[in-house]
C-alpha cells in the first residue's frame, strides 16, 4: 500500500489518464475510519472539483478513441486485461484483505479472503472470457435483407459508484458494474466509496498495472475519491460520460438520476429492497425453528448490510405464528451484533426504525444503538399486523439497513396476496412452504401476486446469497433499481447495459466489424444468422 508512513499526513493521489497525480482544486480532503474503533485510518483522500472531472472525461474519450484503433484487437486485449488484473489481485490479496478488514470492520476469514475475494476473481475472468467470446454482443445477421447488427461499446467511458458494504465485488474498479462496463469495450471512471478509498487505491495499482501489461490505453481505469455532491451531479451528465452504474442509497440515487437523464445520460441504480419473506402455514408446521434460525443468518449476516437481506416477514396471526415470532425475537435477543460500516449506519437505521414505528410497527426485541467503541446497533425485531400494513404499506416498507427485521401477522392467505400485490420492487421475494405439496394452492395465489413485484423469486431459500451465474438476475422494479429490465449480476446478461446496439443495412462486406462478417471471426461465437442461433461461417 502507498500511503507515505513518513508522512501519513499526505494527500493520497488520484489516477487520471493513466497517471498517479495530485489533484486539481480539490474541495477538501477526508480520511477512512476504522468503523471497530472509530478511529481515523492514515491518508488524507482528496475530494474532487470540477478540475478532476473534466481531466478524467477527456481522458476517458482518447481511451474510446485508441480502443477504436485497435479495432479487432480490442476484444482479445480487454480478455488480457481482466485475467491478468484477477491473477495480481490474487498476488496482493493479504495486503487487500488487510486493508478492506480495517476500513469496513468485516473479518479477513471468511468474508473477505475466502468469500469475497474469490467472486471478485471469477467475476473478473467471466468478463475476460465474455470479451474474448464474444457472444455477448448478439450478432444478428439478416442475409435476405442484408441487415446485420450488435451490441458494441457506447463511445464515451462509463462511471462506476461503489457501495460501502462490498470492498472487492462491487468495487468501483474490481466489482461487477466494473467488469461488465469494461467487457463491454468502454473505459471506466471510478468513484470510489468514502468507505474504504485504501482498499480501492491499491485495487486501482494493480488495475493500472494489468492495463499497462495489456497493452490498453492508458486511462482505461480512472479513479476518484470523493466529489462535492453538485460536481458528483457534474460527472454522471458530462458531455463525454456515455452512462453511469451506482450501487447505494436511494436519496443519492434518485438525485444522480434526475441529473443524468436531465442530461439524455442512462444511469443503471441498485438502491432499496426489503426482500419479504413469506412462510405458509405448513412450512411453520414442519419446521417453523429451523425456518426462524434461516431468517436470523440471513438478517444478521454481514451486520444487516446486504442489499438482499430480508427485512419483512409474513406469516399468518394464529398460533404457530405467535411461536414463529417468539422463536425470532429470541435469535435477535441471544446474538451478538455486527460491527456496522460507519456512522451513517447508526444514523440510517434509527431514521428507518423511526418511521417504522410511526406507523404502527412495534420493537419486540432491540431498538437502540450499542454502547462500545465500534459502530454498533442491537438486533431488531419488530411486529405489525396484516391490517396495520396496508393501512400505510409504503411506510412499512421503508428500509433500515442493518440486522433489522419487521413481521407482519396476516389474517389469512387472502391477505397475505393483499399485502404481496401492495409491496414496492424489489431485489428478492422469497415463500416458505410444506414439502409435503399441502401448501400448493396457496403459494400458487401468493407467487401470481409476488412474482410482479422481484426480480428473483425464491423457494424455500434466503436470499442473502448472490451467485455470479449467467442465470442471475440481481435487478428488479422500482425502487430496487432505476430498470426492472437488466442485472448487475450475471455475465453476459449484466453487460448490456453498457452497450448500444450498432446496426449495419447494406454495408460492404469489407467495412462490417468482424462479429458481423461472414467468416465466423473466432470460429466458436454465437450468432443469430436468418432465424437460427449458429456457430457457423454464413456462405458468402
């Protein structure tokens, strides 16, 4: 790591236009802190101005130029690229792991060596093979009419904010709004969470470092600390920036949403989810414990701070549901809480618990802040009837990010549909039920009503988990994301996102981009030829 132990005082520089240099006018400077010591970590990170941004647009436009001279090169270089950044990510991942462990209080085992870091990896050599594939691009090829098209690089470079609660796979240069943009063809700029800006400098080294070794531009990856929120509103609507990915909360969202598409700029928002858990009857009846210790793994997983952790439950109001209840709020009560990433933590969930119990929620376990030298706030379990809910399902609703969960005690089946059609989008709807088939009819009327409202439905399965499948979909209706129509999880699904469909009506066969010439230009990529999904040549 680069911060100067002879002056720990120092100004961390930014990368720009493939060079480690001093900022231009920053806005100020801010340190990352220890979130188990509340203590400031060494490095003083440059907030950055207008200067900055403007440097690192243009920059990002000569890299769009330079890929274009490479023309049928570019594929197999950004191939290179990506293996060889996993392969030095791998190199460096004790000093990684380090770092990431200070700056946001997760363990280095399992979470960040053997969990996190990994699916940063294979997410990287998915895209690598994905450019080198190229069947992402969905070659389509109309002989009879002569009419050929695909997906191709959008012609500016692509900005990526990170989240806090992911150092390595959602990184604004590692994670997979990185890797999907760059697959893609496109430069990155990365806006790196204030989280941990240690963690994302020496992922930006090694980035630097791969791209060099590929033979890439020199400001393929770009990398800023922190901007004021006006020149943050500056960047996702320059001229140059062809779109924007942001992971993180839905106040910021939304504000760099209406300032990039005041611009005509796409900007890709993964923002708010409760993820509703439902659990029928007989799954209670069968193995309601086993069911309540699920759901507290799942919530309390990572302190609460995942974007698929469960934060409402539904069970019927009888009986087992009460023993439901009380089996939770004892696995709420007994477990020792997680070490939240910062101080917006604390604050975020005693502003979601506020509203929560403003309209008509109750705590049943937990409700406060811990007292100690890290950030710190107790599990929460909270209760609300069927009726309460959809009197003000859009309060009840409202997310407190951290090892939080509401129940909700449905008068029966029929309201539990009721309060499945009321719910907003989300990440992850999830329904528990018999093994036997004596639930069946009932999950039947439940998922006809749920499945609208998520973009992963789930069975008998917490959603915390994200796998990094093609088959993926870590998207869904608003306000989980800005789009219900694509992914940030999921190669090749995920890179679309970052790509304009080119299309080619009776171009001269030497002027035509390999993917859409007749020989097949790797011998083994997919391409839709006159109605078919083929790997061969198409006769001249």
């Amino acid at each position: 790591m680069n911060i100067d132990s002879k002056n720990p005082g120092a100004e961390v520089p930014v990368l720009i236009a493939g060079e480690w240099r001093r900022a231009g006018n920053p806005a100020g400077t801010f340190s990352a802190v220890d979130p188990a010591t509340k203590m400031p970590l060494p490095g003083l990170y440059p907030i950055s101005g207008p200067d900055d941004v403007a440097l690192a647009c243009q920059a990002g436009l000569d890299a769009v130029m330079a890929l274009r001279a490479m023309s049928d090169a570019a594929p197999e270089n950004i191939g290179r690229f990506l293996d060889e950044y996993a392969a030095r990510i791998e190199g460096a991942a004790d000093a990684l792991c380090e770092i990431a462990a200070r700056e946001t209080g997760y363990p280095v085992t399992p979470r960040l060596r053997a969990v996190e870091l990994p699916r940063t990896t294979n997410q990287l050599r998915q895209g690598a093979a994905a450019a080198r594939g190229r069947s992402w691009c969905q070659a389509t090829i109309d002989t009879k009419a002569n009419l050929r098209s695909k997906y191709a690089p959008l012609g500016g470079p692509v900005v990526v904010f990170g989240p806090n609660n992911f150092p390595f796979a959602f990184n604004s240069i590692a994670g997979g709004d990185f890797v999907a943009a760059i697959a893609a063809g496109n430069p990155v700029i990365g806006k790196a969470n204030t989280g941990h800006p240690g963690t994302t400098r020496l992922l930006g080294e090694l980035a630097l470092a791969a791209s060099r070794a590929s033979g890439l531009p020199p400001a393929m990856v770009q990398l800023i600390y922190r901007t004021p929120p006006a020149v943050g509103f500056q960047l996702v609507s320059h001229p140059a920036v062809a779109a924007t990915g942001f992971t993180g909360s839905k106040n910021a969202g939304l504000q760099l949403k209406e300032a990039a598409e005041r611009a005509g700029k796409p900007i890709y928002l993964e923002m708010s989810s409760v993820n509703p858990i439902f659990i029928l009857p007989g799954a209670l009846a069968e193995r309601s414990a086993a069911v309540a210790k699920e759901l507290f793994d799942s919530c309390s997983l990572g302190a609460g701070q995942f974007c698929t952790r469960p934060g409402l439950s539904v069970v019927l109001g009888d009986a087992s549901g009460e023993a439901f209840v009380a089996t939770l709020a004892a696995a709420f009560a007994q477990g020792t809480p997680g070490t939240l990433l910062g101080a917006s933590g604390l604050a975020g969930i005693a502003s979601g618990l506020e509203e929560l119990r403003r309209n008509g929620a109750e705590i049943v376990t937990g409700g406060d802040p811990v007292d100690g030298p890290r950030y710190c706030f107790a599990n929460t379990l909270l209760r609300v009837s069927g009726d309460q809910f959809l009197a003000s399902p859009h309060a009840l609703q409202t997310e407190a990010f951290g090892t939080v969960n509401t129940v909700i005690l449905a008068s029966s089946i029929a309201q539990m549909e009721q309060i499945a059609a009321r719910l907003e989008g989300n990440l992850t709807g999830s329904i528990y039920s018999d093994t036997t088939g004596k639930d069946d009819e009932a999950y039947g009327r439940l998922a006809a009503a749920l499945r609208p409202k998520v973009g992963r439905l789930l069975n008998d399965k917490m959603p915390t988990g994200v796998a990094v499948s093609p088959a993926m979909n870590h998207g869904g209706p608003y306000p989980a994301t800005g789009h219900p129509g694509f992914t940030a999880v999921g190669i090749p699904a995920s890179i679309l996102r970052f790509a304009a469909l080119h299309c080619y009506d009776n171009v001269r066969p030497h002027r035509l981009p390999a993917e859409l010439a007749n020989p097949n230009p790797t011998g083994k990529m997919w391409r839709f030829v006159d109605g078919e999904w083929s790997q061969r040549d198409v006769p001249a």
